[in-house]
C-alpha cells in the first residue's frame, strides 16, 4: 500500500507542525534502517519502484491530467514543468534504473592510510539522514529525488507544490510498493499531503527531524528557504547561463550550440539567458543565428553594437542582464574580448552554467579556469549540466554553493564523510 492516502484538494490537516513533526519522526526511525540496508535490498525497491511507474502509467497520466486541467493562471514555463506524457514517465522510469546501476557509495572508506602512531586513519562516507525536498510544478523529481535518496541511504520527506498535487501522489504510490517489495519501510520515502503553505515554514525550521533542504523551484520559493531555514539548504537561486563565442570559434559549431542551449529547452535553469559574442566576429555569426532564433519564435533584446547589425533587434535593459527568463527571449551583447566577456559573467552571472565556444586553446583554458560557475563548458551546449548528462543518474538539484556540493547533486551530494580510526589497543603517549 502507499506510504500515504489519495489526496483530495481538501485535505485537512489542522496542525502542520505536528504533522511535519509527525512525518519527520517516522523519516527518523526509517533512516536508521537504510542507513544499514545492503546495497542489493536498495537496488531491489529502486526496480520495483520503475517497474510499478511503467505499469502505472496510464494512473499517472490521469492524475496529471487533472493537475493540468486545475491549473489556471500558470505560466509556459510552469505548465511545461507540471505536463507529463508518455516518454517523460517512461524517463522516469529509466532514470530510478539508472540509479539503481550506479555504484553505491555508503560504507566507501578513502584515504586509509597508517600514521606514525601505527593507527589506521581514513575517511568512511554515510548518508546525511534525513532530506526535506521542496518543490514547485516538477512531478519527475517525486522519483528523482526518491530514488537519490534512497540509493544513498538517506530518509526523505517531499513537499510539492500544490500545482502537481494528484500527479505526485499517483508517484508516491509506486514508490511505496517498491519499497514494500523491498522489506524496506515504506516511511522512509514520505510525501506531505497537505498544499499548506505552512508546511514549508514547518519543514524547514525544525533540524531535529530534518538534516538537510533541497528546495527547487522559483526564485521567489528559494529566497524564502534561504531566509528562513534552520536546516542546511543546498540551493541555486537564478539560473543567469551565458553562451561567448570567441573570435576564433567555429562557425558552425557555434550556431549549433548557441541555438541548442537556448532553444532545446525554454524553462530550465541550465538554459541560455544572455548570449556573448567577439565583435570581431558577430557581423559574420549573428544574422544566420538570428535567422534560426527567428524561426523557433524567440524574442531578441540586445546592446547598442547588436542592434547596428539587426535593426530589429529590441534594445537591452540593464535588467536584461540579469534575467532568468525561462522564456522564449533571448539577450545578446557583444563584448571587445574574452576579457570583456568574463567580466560581463562576473557581473550578471548567477555561477550556475556559463561555456565558450572557440577554437583556441589558450582561451578555452582561460575560460575553464577563470570563470566560477558550477559547470563550465567549451564548445558545448549549457543544456547538459545535468545529473542524467553527467552520468549521476538523476539529480535532486543543482548548486550553486561552495561548500558541501557544487553543480549537479547525485549520490556524492546526498552523503557525508566521517573520520575512521583503526587501531589493535593502541593509545596515545
């Protein structure tokens, strides 16, 4: 059976703190049990958990459907994120596979090497306990993020938003009969049923049943975690991506990667935002680009030097810069150099993904090193900072921080390391 309940908008929960309480408390006690789960009792709910997605299908796209059909007012973007159709559940399906394939990382010892004492000292890497999760629209990361969780070892407790609410469930209840199959408890992977928003509040602001929050969704979400937590946030706030082509890029490759990072995608945080391009080459790169721009339906807005080669170009802002539009717009700058173009990303950028389309070595190095963003690329599209792409599985957000974890969060993300000490009697003088 599921871990909870068939939800109706009219779920009533009285007393969120209680009930977060409540939720964490089972996280707690299921924990302990995964944390000394073999890896093969893991693997076995993760199959479980994709075989039950597939076969339950037809439900989960039902229930979406009536997530849809509820949610007026919503933006492209957001109604992008919320929709699902055959081939995305069958993605998810492959991505807890995939998962289930990876090595698992609890109880690796590194570094195990003998002092001068005689003792053996190394480093053993644990799962963090307990993971809250919240987030906007995105029903895939119900299993994502499960199957992450689960695979490191690690309790989670998911709070989606309100917009996904019957399409989260129909998930969540795959999960459970996964883990069940398993003998694994089925609390150790818990959604919230209730769209209060208060949960959150209550989610966030209680470490003793809470160890760590991922929240992803909108800015205006994150900033409230970030504001508000007393619970370590692994966070990204804005997803400003930046495309330079360099004076010595390859034509070709740079329309296919400039069109590719803006238009594969239009709503995810690793698509491009501002396009950079040398002066020395833009008369000769733009107008093709712009003509494909053009055809995908994207709105350009550019500086002074851009609108001298396109006329129909709308002039930037300064806000422009900054914008995470997750939208079909598009603004473009042309800068004197590679120089220009790395201050211009020091600026405006978010350090979320930024690459450099060039032909030369000493630039791509430059650019690699110099730029301080969680992915950096050359000749590559900014579409592939993905934990999928990078061979991670999944990803249960990307960072944007510097401790702990930085980019796409896997398995490595999701676990710390703990100092281990091997000795036969021996003690210090």
């Amino acid at each position: 059976m599921s871990s909870v309940a068939p939800v109706s908008e009219g779920a009533n929960i009285s007393d969120t703190t209680a009930y977060i309480t409540r939720l964490g408390l089972a996280a707690r006690a299921a924990a302990i049990t995964l944390a000394r789960a073999s890896t093969q009792m893991k693997n076995t709910a993760l199959l479980a958990i994709a075989t039950e997605i597939e076969a339950q299908a037809p439900v989960i796209l039902q229930a979406n459907e009536r997530d849809l059909a509820a949610a007026h007012g919503l933006d492209a973007a957001m109604r992008d994120r919320l929709s699902l159709n055959a081939s995305r559940v069958a993605a998810m399906a492959a991505g807890v596979r995939e998962i289930a394939s990876l090595n698992d990382p609890i109880g690796e010892i590194q570094d195990l090497a003998f002092r001068p004492s005689g003792i053996q000292v190394g480093r053993m890497r644990v799962p963090l306990g307990v993971v809250g999760i919240i987030y906007e629209a995105r029903p895939n990361v119900t299993a994502d993020a499960a199957a992450l969780c689960l695979k490191a070892g690690n309790a989670v407790i998911l709070r989606g938003g309100s917009e996904a609410l019957h399409s989260n469930q129909a998930i969540a209840r795959c999960i459970s009969l996964g883990l069940g199959a398993a003998g694994l408890p089925i609390t150790a992977i818990q959604v919230v049923e209730t769209a209060d928003r208060s949960a959150v509040g209550a989610l966030i602001s209680n470490p003793a049943v809470v160890d760590v929050i991922v929240p992803r969704g909108g800015k205006g979400l994150i900033e409230r975690v970030s504001r508000e937590a007393k619970v370590p946030v692994i966070k990204h706030l804005d997803g400003v991506c930046h495309v330079y082509i360099d004076a010595d890029a390859d034509i070709d490759k740079a329309l296919r990667v400039a069109f590719n990072a803006k238009c594969q995608r239009y709503g995810t945080c690793n698509t491009l935002e501002t396009l950079l391009i040398a002066q020395s080459c833009a008369a000769r790169i733009l107008p093709p680009l712009f003509a494909q721009y053009r055809a995908a339906g994207v709105e350009l807005r550019g500086c002074a030097a851009t609108r001298a080669i396109d006329t129909t170009v709308k002039m930037a802002t300064e806000d422009d810069w900054y914008a995470e539009y997750l939208a079909p717009i598009l603004a473009v700058r042309v800068v004197r150099d590679l120089d220009e173009a790395m201050a211009h990303i020091r600026q405006y950028g978010s350090q979320h993904t930024d690459a450099i389309v060039t032909e030369n070595h000493t630039h791509a190095q430059r650019f690699l090193r110099e730029v301080d963003s969680s992915s950096v690329m050359v000749n590559a599209s900014t579409r592939f900072a993905d934990g999928f792409e990078y061979g991670l599985g999944a990803e249960i957000g990307i960072s944007t921080d510097k401790f702990h974890a930085r980019g796409p969060v896997g398995l490595e993300g999701l676990t710390s390391q703990k100092w281990i000490v091997l000795g036969d009697g021996h003690v210090r003088s």
